[in-house]
C-alpha cells in the first residue's frame, strides 16, 4: 500500500528563490531534489496529515510531489533598486499568499490530487474544488471523500485551513491527530491555527513570500 504525506510550510527571502527554499525548509523537504508529477493516485493509496515532514532518505535523492506553490514580494519592503530582475517578473505585491491542495478518492482508494493558489484563502477554496469537481468527471471517478489543506501566510503566521466530506478509509487513521502532532515537530514548530515567527528587525529592506503545500509520494529514490 503506497503512503502519501501532506505537508506545508512558508518562508522569506531576498529573493523568489531563497524564500521558496525557506518554505520547503519548514516542510522539512529542503535536501531533496523535487519531482513533480500530474495529480494521480494509485489504488490503495493511504493520504495522511503530517505537515512536516519526517526523515524520508538520504540528502539529495528524488522525492515525488504535488506542489501548490505561491509567491509574493511583500508590500513595504520593497527598495529603490531600479527594475525589476527576470525572477522578479509577474511578481505580486502583497503582504500574504495562499496556497493549497485538495484530493477526492474513490472507495478503493484510487484519486486525484489538485492544486490552487490565490489572494486569498477563498479563492483557493474554490480553485481546489472546482478542479477536483472537474478531474473527477474527466476519470469518471466516484469520489466518497474528499479533503483540503489552505495555508495562508503572512511571514509572521500561519494559518491551516482544512475540510473534509465523506467518510475516509479506515487505514487513513484519526485526521486531526496527525495534524496536531507533526505540526508540533522540529523544524519549524506550528500549531493549529496562528503561530508566530521571526522578528521585524531581521528583514531586508526588499523581501519576498513563499508558501508550499505538497503531497509527498512515499519515500525518496536515488537520483543516479
């Protein structure tokens, strides 16, 4: 039976890409080369909350994800720097992102997985169950349960949203449980809720805003 593991994480940065490696730093996937794949899930799959996650291999290997991932320069931190550079380039300006994942299993497990993002949680909402709505009818998929994760963020806290319908497969375990007690977890300690961090003092004059929800398919491979 496969294993999949939800987590999430956000970051800052002085640029697109270190605020993006932050927000896999508070996922705990920072030392694996990511591979995204489309939003399908086999037969048998077991999806379960962990929000950050555990040890899943050696440094460097291949982990397979579904990544939701947003990113924002921050309003009021931005300097007189002249243009904007490439990475820079249809940036936002705002002080929070949102970002989310939501699946939709059949009895036997089999599913799908999608992925949204917006300015507000919302619209993220929407885009998540739309999709799912969606990708279902295309696979002809009668879905019995369905389920959600929204991280909203604004550098300072965080705050998980989630819902579910339908009954999960027993093999999934207690929902709320698992999100309580991997949220707690090194290295980034969050709980339910809003949770505050860092310092107004430790940011550069321009800053941006990442924030990732990923599926996490099993464990890691070799890359060579």
């Amino acid at each position: 039976m496969g294993r999949v593991r939800i987590v999430w994480g956000s970051g800052t940065g002085p640029t697109v890409l270190a605020s993006y490696d932050a927000a896999l730093a508070a996922a705990n996937v920072q030392d694996y080369n990511l591979v995204c794949v489309s939003s399908v899930l086999p037969v048998d799959t077991t999806v379960s909350f962990a929000g950050t996650a555990p040890d899943l291999g050696p440094v460097g290997e291949k982990l397979t994800v579904v990544e939701a991932r947003e990113t924002a320069s921050k309003s009021g931190f931005a300097n007189a720097n002249g243009p904007l550079a490439r990475s820079d380039e249809g940036m936002t300006d705002r002080r929070s992102v949102q970002a989310g994942l939501g699946w939709a299993r059949a009895a036997n497990g089999r599913g799908i997985v999608y992925e949204a993002t917006g300015t507000d949680s919302g619209s993220v909402r929407k885009g998540i169950d739309a999709g799912l709505r969606a990708g279902s009818a295309l696979r002809e998929l009668t879905a019995t349960y369905t389920d959600r994760v929204v991280l909203s963020t604004d550098g300072d806290s965080e705050r998980i949203e989630t819902g579910s319908e339908g009954d999960p497969p027993s093999s999934d375990g207690p929902r709320h449980a698992s999100i309580e007690a991997d949220r707690s977890a090194p290295p980034t300690p969050r709980s339910e809720g809003d949770v505050s961090r860092g310092t107004d003092t430790d940011r550069p004059e321009k800053e941006y805003l990442t924030a990732v929800v990923l599926a996490v398919y099993g464990e890691s491979d070799p890359i060579f």
